[in-house]
C-alpha cells in the first residue's frame, strides 16, 4: 500500500475501538470526541502532506524492496544523502506542528527502522527475535501505521526495581507462555497520543537486575488488543476552546496516557525479546534507537525553540519594549541559543557514526550535547516570555469582547501596541504567547522538553561516563609533559628567568 493519506488514517482509527479511559468514562469513539479531533486532524494533515507535490519528494521516497512510496522515517540510513532526506522530513513535519508535536508518526517509525538495520543485535539472543522484528517494520512500512510507546515503568517506588515492587505485576511482566504467545500483565507510562495510534510498542531503557527476568520484554500489538486498557490523563482542554482565544492549545494538545495490560495476549510474532536482562539491556545503547531519533528530537527541538524565540521576539516589539537593554540582552541570549542547536545538528549530521550494521547515525556527542541544553534552553525562552510579556499576558480579553460591537473602539484603542500594531494585532499574539508560556498546555509542552527522552540529570551523567571512555583528555598529559625528563622544567623556561634576570 505505502503512503498513507489523511483520510486513511481517520478510516483507520473509525474501524477500531480501543478501551479508552477519560475523564471517568469510556470512549466509544476516538475521533468523535472533542478533546482528540484536533489533534487527530493535525496528524492527519501529515499524513496529507506525503501526497503533496510540494512536499512529497523531500519527505517520501521509492521502497526498494517493494517500489512503492514510503515515508523516509522507513528509509535505513546509509549515506549522507539519506540522512538529508531523513532530516527534510523531520524539518517539514516539525513545521508543520510548530515543533510542539513530539511524537508525530515519524518519531517512532524511526526506532523501528533502527531496530529493523540492527535486528543481528537481536540474532546474537534468538533468531526468531529478529526475523520478528524484520517483518513488523515492514508491515508498519507498507501499512504506514501510526505507533505510540511506553518505556517507562509507572512511578510508584523508584528506589526498588521491578520484581522488588509490592505486587509483581505492579512493572509490566511476562505472566506465563501459551502456544499462541505471551500473556502480559502490569503497566507502563507514558504512552503520548496513545489514544489516536494504530500500533503500540514496548521496550525499556537498560537497567535491569538478574530476577528482573520476567519484565525484560519488547513487543509490539495493536492497540485495540483485547486487554489493553488506555487511561487518559486529565485534558488540558476541552476540545471546544476557540482558535482565536488558544490557537496553539485548541489545535496541538497531544494527550498522555498510562498503559495497563490486563492479562494480554501478545502473539509469538509480534515478541522482539523476553526473558532476558542482557540483551533488555543492550537494546537501547546497542541498535541506534537512542540515536536516530535523537536526530528527529534535535530537528524538532530546534524549531520549537526558534517559535518560541520568535514570539519573545515579536512580543517585545509589539509593545516597544525592544528598545531596552535588558530586553535586548535576553531576546540576544534566545537567538544564540537557537543558533548553537542549529550548529550543534549540523555537527552532528557532519560527524557520523556507522554502526556494524551499516547503518549511519548523527554523531552522539552533538546530540547528546542538544539533549542536555535544551531542557535548560527551552525554559530558559518560556521564562523569557514570561518576563518581556509581564502583566500584559493577563490583560487579554476573549474573541467575544474583541468582536462585541460596544466593546469594539475599546479594544482597538486601550489593547493596541506601539505605533501600527493595532489591538487585535497584540491580543492575538500575547494569546499565542500565553498559550506556549502561561497555559496548562504550554506548562505540558516545557515538562515534555525535559523529559521526553529520560531524566536529563541521568541522561548527562551517562554521557560523561561514555565520552570519558572514550577520551584520553591528551591536552593535559601535553601540559604536564613538562615534567618529563626530555622536557625539564628548566628547558622550557624563559631564558630571562632561567638567567635570574627577572
Ligand atoms: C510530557 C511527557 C511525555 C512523555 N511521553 C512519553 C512517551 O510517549 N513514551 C514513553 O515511554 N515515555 C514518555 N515520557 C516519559 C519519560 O520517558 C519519563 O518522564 C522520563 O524517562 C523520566 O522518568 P520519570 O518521569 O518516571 O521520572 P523518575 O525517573 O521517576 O524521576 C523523578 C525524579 O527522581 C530522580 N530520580 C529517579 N530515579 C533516580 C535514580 N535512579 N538516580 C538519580 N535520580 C533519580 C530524577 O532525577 C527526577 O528528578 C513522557 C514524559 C513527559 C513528561
């Protein structure tokens, strides 16, 4: 089949139910309820835009293993060129949501494709593990579905590990074999768009204990597998909030979900690993899907961060603020910002690494580097708006007081800017402001740039370790060679001071 249109997409979602949660009540019918319809069309707009001649080139590509178009997330990486056109799709996708959709379908078809190009990791455990892994990336490929994933083990003692919680099957674990497959049982957080995906994967991040045999697993089911239940945190909106009043909260709200399986059935095919800490924990760091996506976060990271410099920017002047050192200071320290992420990609997209495989990925340490500082940058920018924005974020009226004809001269007279910004001109973008630094929905959106991928505190810790590892730190076995015998410190001294001129 390959690309998928928009409409597809939806047809798709209409035909199944999944046991939603929200709100206290079950869902009956995912695209007719108001709080995912906009951010059900959001993605479908994606889907749209492979069919788009403006973009379908630079997103989309011919499969050749099956010569028809598919998505680039598909396209195993093996050259400079398909790392371009991997990062065109990033760039176009990312635009599109203004970078404030994380896990677009792109993010998570990447780690398949990586585990797709790595599957002999998975050899080396069981061959089966990695024939599975092989053909569902085809099925996600030619179907082009839309995944969700839960990595994460619900936050209940983390100071024990899994088989140490109170029940056992408090962490998602392997309850017994059958001869159609695994039954699963326990949860795992934090399932984004869960709701409005076809397809749900799970794996872990490394960290298993020997006795944690049971929860070392990765799998793959379609989320309305029998069993699976899907709780919706609370919405940080209604679904019915105006456009004009909350252009970005009432269209890019992604939902978050805690994932309970109740006794599920996860069939022999779709099993990629189980029963095993070693290769539980060697699946991350090992088959390039900490890094490849780290690609697509760094690509969106950065457009994210550029909106919100952008509106910090246009803010400042559109109330003549910008004239001001201070201001200048704080817009100047955003723009580098965004300029270091940008400089930071393109090392990163200059500086490969190629794993056995084969398979070629942005270098780690540029994006480790972007996964560090944009969990500083991007608050940094929030506070920003908040800061140059001040009380005129909560002077905004609504769309009703701007177009009520007694309130109309008001309006334009006491909610204009500087010289030719009228007042509907600064009401509507401290309104786009106010969404990305003061709403619930923009707090969501500043918690997800430091969390998204792991605790950024673990995150660098772990870094350090690898690139010290890797390092010889030379520059200061160069200085200290001065003490060597060839190099005395009297050689290298100063002949005035050697003289005892000084
Ligand atoms: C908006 C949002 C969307 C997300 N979407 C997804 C998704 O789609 N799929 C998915 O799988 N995950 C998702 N995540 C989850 C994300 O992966 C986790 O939030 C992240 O890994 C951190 O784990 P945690 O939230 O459980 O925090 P915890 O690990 O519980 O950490 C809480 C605090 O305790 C500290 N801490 C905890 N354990 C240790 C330790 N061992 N050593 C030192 N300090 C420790 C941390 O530094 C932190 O300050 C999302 C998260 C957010 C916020």
């Amino acid at each position: 089949m390959g690309i998928r249109s928009g409409a597809e997409y939806i047809k798709g979602l209409q035909s199944r139910q999944p046991e939603i949660w929200l709100q206290g009540r079950r869902v009956t019918s995912v695209y007719d309820e108001a709080v995912f319809k906009q951010p059900i069309l959001e993605i479908a707009k994606l889907y749209d835009m492979q069919h788009d001649p403006e973009y379908q080139d630079k997103i989309t590509h011919i499969c050749e293993e099956t010569g028809e178009r598919v998505n680039n997330a598909f396209l195993p990486v093996k050259s400079a060129e398909d790392l371009e056109a991997r990062r065109n799709l990033y760039e176009a996708y990312a635009k599109a949501t203004f970078g404030l959709m994380g896990r677009t379908p792109d993010f998570l078809n990447i780690v398949l494709t990586s585990l797709y190009s790595n599957a002999s990791f998975l050899e080396k455990y069981n061959r089966q593990w990695a024939e599975n892994v092989k053909s569902y990336y085809r099925y996600i490929r030619d179907n082009d579905l839309f995944l969700t994933h839960a990595i994460i083990n619900p936050q209940n003692d983390r100071s024990k590990t899994s088989h140490e919680q109170q029940d056992m099957f408090t962490h998602l674990g392997a309850v017994r074999e059958t001869p159609e497959g695994l039954i699963v049982r326990g949860a795992k957080m934090l399932a984004t768009l869960a709701p409005i995906t076809d397809e749900v994967i799970i794996y872990s991040f490394p960290g298993f204990k020997p006795g944690d045999e049971r929860y070392a697993l990765a799998f793959a089911i379609p989320i309305d597998t029998p069993g699976l239940r899907i709780l919706c945190r609370e919405p940080m909106q209604d679904g019915k909030r105006s456009v004009y009043d909350h252009p970005l909260a009432s269209r890019f709200e992604e939902s978050d979900a805690v994932l309970v399986f109740h006794d599920v059935l996860v069939p022999w095919d779709r099993v990629f690993l189980y029963n095993n800490v070693e290769a539980a924990n060697g699946l991350y760091p090992k088959t390039g899907i900490a890094q490849q996506p780290a690609h697509q976060t760094g690509v969106r990271g950065l457009i994210k961060l550029q909106f919100a410099t952008e509106v910090a920017v246009r803010l400042a002047d559109s109330i003549g603020v910008d004239v001001y050192l201070n201001v200048q200071n704080d817009l100047g320290e955003l723009i580098q910002s965004v300029e270091c992420i940008r400089a930071l990609l393109r090392t990163a997209e200059r500086e490969c690494d190629v794993l056995p495989s084969g398979e070629m990925m942005p270098g780690w340490v540029p994006l480790e580097t972007i996964r560090g500082l944009l969990p500083k940058m991007y608050p940094r920018a929030i506070e920003v708006l908040q800061i140059i924005g001040a009380g005129g974020l909560l002077m905004s009226p609504t769309d009703a007081d701007m177009v009520h004809p007694e309130l109309a001269e008001d309006m334009e007279k006491y909610y204009a800017g500087r010289a030719g910004i009228s007042g509907s001109e600064r009401v509507r973008l401290f309104k786009l402001a106010w969404d990305l630094c003061g709403e619930a929905f923009g707090q969501r959106l500043l918690q997800y740039e430091r969390y998204y991928t792991g605790d950024p505190i673990r995150k660098r810790a772990i870094f350090y370790n690898n690139y010290k590892r890797e390092r010889s730190f030379s520059l200061v076995d160069d200085a200290l060679s001065v003490f060597e015998g060839k190099k005395t410190a009297e050689s290298v001294l100063p002949v005035k001071r050697a003289s005892g001129a000084d």
